[in-house]
C-alpha cells in the first residue's frame, strides 16, 4: 500500500494569528476559516514529509498527551476536513516506475520525485524533490515545468516550449532552461504531470515564489508576501557528478554555488570562467573552458567513418571516458572534428592517426594508444578466462577498469598485448 502525506496548499493561503485563533483566507475560494491552535499546528506540520501518525506524534509530544491513538484519530478528522474545504492535498513517495506500470489514478496525490542534473538551474537544484500534480492537457500552458517518461522510465522535469493538440494523440514539446536546444516532442500520455512545489529543508516551496525570487531586486522582493519575502536566496551544491555544464550559466549564479565535490568535469564558457574561483570547490578533476557549440559525451563513444555521410560541419567534441577512433583514418578524423577535449583516454587504429588527433584536440588528459581496430574490448570489472584463448582470438585487449584473471587462466599470456 502507498503512504501518502498530507500537504496544506499554502499558496493559496494568507494567515493571520490574533490571539487565540487563527484566520486562514483562502485567496483562492475567496473563503475565510477559523482555527484553534491544535488545528493550527496540524496544518502547519501537513508539508508533504510528514504523515498521519507523524504529526500525531508530534502533537503528543507538544501537548503532552500519552493516548497516541486518540490522538492520532483527532488528527486523521481534522486532515479529513481540511480536505473537504480544498487547504489541503496529499503528496505519495511511491516510485513514478510503478505509477506508469499501473496506470495509478488520477485522483489527487501529488507524486514527489527527485531531481538530477542541472539543467533547470537555477529553478531547480539537483538533489530537490519536486511535487507534481497530475494535470488535464487543459490545465497545461507553456511554461509550465513538466515531468515526464519515456520509454525506459527515465524522467525529465524540463519546461513547456510548444502544445500541439492537433495531433493524435497530442505532442509536448520541453526545454530545459539551460539546454541549447528543446527534446524531442513526447506524447501526453508520457507526461506524469505538472510540477507545483518544490519539497526543501521540510517545507513546500511554491514554484511561482521560485520562479518570481530569480533576479528580484530586494526592493521587490519586499512588496511580497513576508513568507517569500524572507526567504533567503537558495545556494545550491552540486556533489559526485560526472559533468557539471555551467556554460549558460549567469555569472551571478555561478558566485551563488555554495559548493562543488566530486565532480569529474566542470564546463565554463569564455563569458563566465573568471566566477568560477569563488566557487568553494572540492576534488574536482578537471575544469574546461569551451562554447556552447562543442558537444558533451560520457562514457565509452566510439566514432565510425558512416559519421562523416550525416555531419554538415567538424565537431567540437567534449568526451569525459574513453573515445574509441579506432575505425577512422587519419583523413576521416581531420573532417570529423575541428577541436576535441578528453578528459580520459583516445584510441587510434596507427601512428597516422594518432598525430591526426594531436593535431585537433586541446587537451587529452589519459593519452592516445595506437591499437589494432579489430581489437576485444573490456570494460569495467571483467573476468578474462580461458575462454578466451580457446576462441582462438588473436585481438589485442583494451581494458577499461579492473581487468582480473581467472584462476584457471592463472595469468594473460605475454603473446596478448593489453591496453589500458
């Protein structure tokens, strides 16, 4: 069974304590309620984190009442009629892999789903759980922030750029505010719904107060509400992160970074680099400055000469891994890249061909080996066993990661060279 937990929806709400009760105008329904404070401080700890016996708990603490029970069923009637007067909503933590698998109802829990990635900087932090609420497409507008799936499951939380209900079935087209260009088009029923609140240090953040806060002066930051108005600037951290591209980042928001740990690659532009020395920073491997034109890749890619029938123009390449050019010669890779950085290793199929990529990259940091292009690849912690050899391979070894030998292999023959 879920767990769901209750969320007052604060953002239609202006309070006003006077006294012993508490006058809630409900902006919204244009409504006004009387609270006492028992129901009070119930509404106050509904912010989505908190369940039921949660808050009982917290009440039996407060009140010093020892009948958890009885407490706990004052608190389930008193949510009960918070959400019959529309204050209230409930937030599940069940994972989104099992909403799209059961086709989950629509009928009101908001879905909390971490964030990952950068790219709806600086709305949006990596490491924030969002809340998202199942909408209509009607509800939908552009620049509304979205989650949704594809195929495998991955989610996306990127912004609205373009509607079209015309399709069978419609299309949503998303961007993310720092992306150079929109995703592909996905069809409606991919979407999981539409991002309301952002769950941080316990409490809801509406996304219209974030979205208003980014480059407000203090002065019109005074004129809102004292709840936002207070609200301190968030600074964000970014930790064990393979590529933080900060390229499109404002020079501001990047002075605001409270820190950066672990991150294997962080990517300036000409605009922002000199920002970058009043980040706190910490094992960071390697910190490149390039344009948004040059494209970033992770992992293993490998090009092939077909490339070259699809390219209009030479890349400008940013590989973090290894890139493997073992199928190209050097006159392919002349046309296929105008520069290349590697924060890794490059392979190469001949002597040629490794001056040909000395001659385009700014920076290798692991090297170039020359290797065989039929060569066997393994990757990651593999096990080379006698198998091998009674394969009758006669392909050089490239080994990406720990490469152990099997005991009944013993060790790799020397006629096997290897390459690391």
């Amino acid at each position: 069974m879920n767990t769901y937990y209750p969320l007052c929806a604060f953002e239609n709400l202006q309070i006003e304590e006077t006294g012993s009760e508490i006058i809630l105008f409900d902006s919204k329904a244009q409504t006004f309620h009387l609270l006492n404070p028992t129901a009070y401080a119930i509404l106050k700890a509904c912010n989505g984190s908190n369940t039921t016996r949660d808050i009982a708990v917290m009440l039996s603490s407060k009140f010093d009442i020892e009948d958890l029970d009885s407490i706990t069923a004052d608190v389930t009637e008193t949510i009960k009629s918070f959400e019959s007067k529309g204050l209230m909503w409930f937030v599940t933590h069940e994972p989104p892999e099992a909403t799209i698998k059961s086709g989950s109802s629509s009928e009101s829990p908001l879905l909390a789903i971490s964030v990952t990635g950068a790219s709806m900087f600086p709305v949006l932090f990596s490491g924030d759980k969002v809340l998202v609420k199942k909408s209509s497409l009607e509800e939908l507008t552009v620049g509304d922030i979205v989650v949704w799936s594809d195929a495998s499951h991955k989610h996306v939380a990127h912004r609205i750029v373009a509607l079209d209900t015309s399709s069978t079935p419609p299309l949503i087209t998303t961007k993310g505010d720092v992306s150079h260009e929109p995703d592909s088009p996905v069809e409606f029923n991919r979407v999981l719904g539409k991002v309301v609140a952002v769950l941080q240090d316990g409490e809801p953040k509406w996304m219209k107060e974030l979205e208003n806060n980014q480059g407000s002066t203090a002065e019109q930051r005074g004129s809102r509400q004292s709840a936002t108005a207070d609200q301190p600037k968030r600074r964000p951290s970014y930790t064990l992160l393979k590529v933080l591209d900060l390229r499109e980042v404002s020079v501001d928001s990047i002075q605001n970074i409270e820190s950066v740990q672990e991150v294997s690659l962080v990517l300036l532009s000409p605009e922002n680099e000199h920002a970058w020395s009043q980040v706190p920073a910490k094992n960071v491997k390697a910190v490149f400055t390039a344009p948004k034109e040059y494209r970033v890749y992770t992992g293993q890619p490998e090009l092939l000469p077909e490339i070259l029938e699809f390219m209009e123009e030479p890349l400008r390449l940013i590989v973090l891994g290894q890139l493997f050019l073992t199928s190209l010669e050097p006159d392919h890779i002349e046309k296929v890249f105008r520069e290349l950085i590697v924060v890794g290793q490059v392979y190469v199929s001949s002597v040629e061909a490794k001056t040909a990529v000395e001659s385009i990259a700014k920076t290798i940091t692991g090297g170039i080996s020359i290797v065989p292009a039929e060569h066997a690849r393994w990757i990651g912690e593999s096990i080379l066993g006698p198998e091998y050899l009674s394969s009758n391979h006669q392909a050089p070894l490239v080994a990406i990661g720990d490469l152990s030998v099997s005991e009944r292999m013993k060790e790799i023959p020397s006629s096997i060279p290897l390459y690391r």
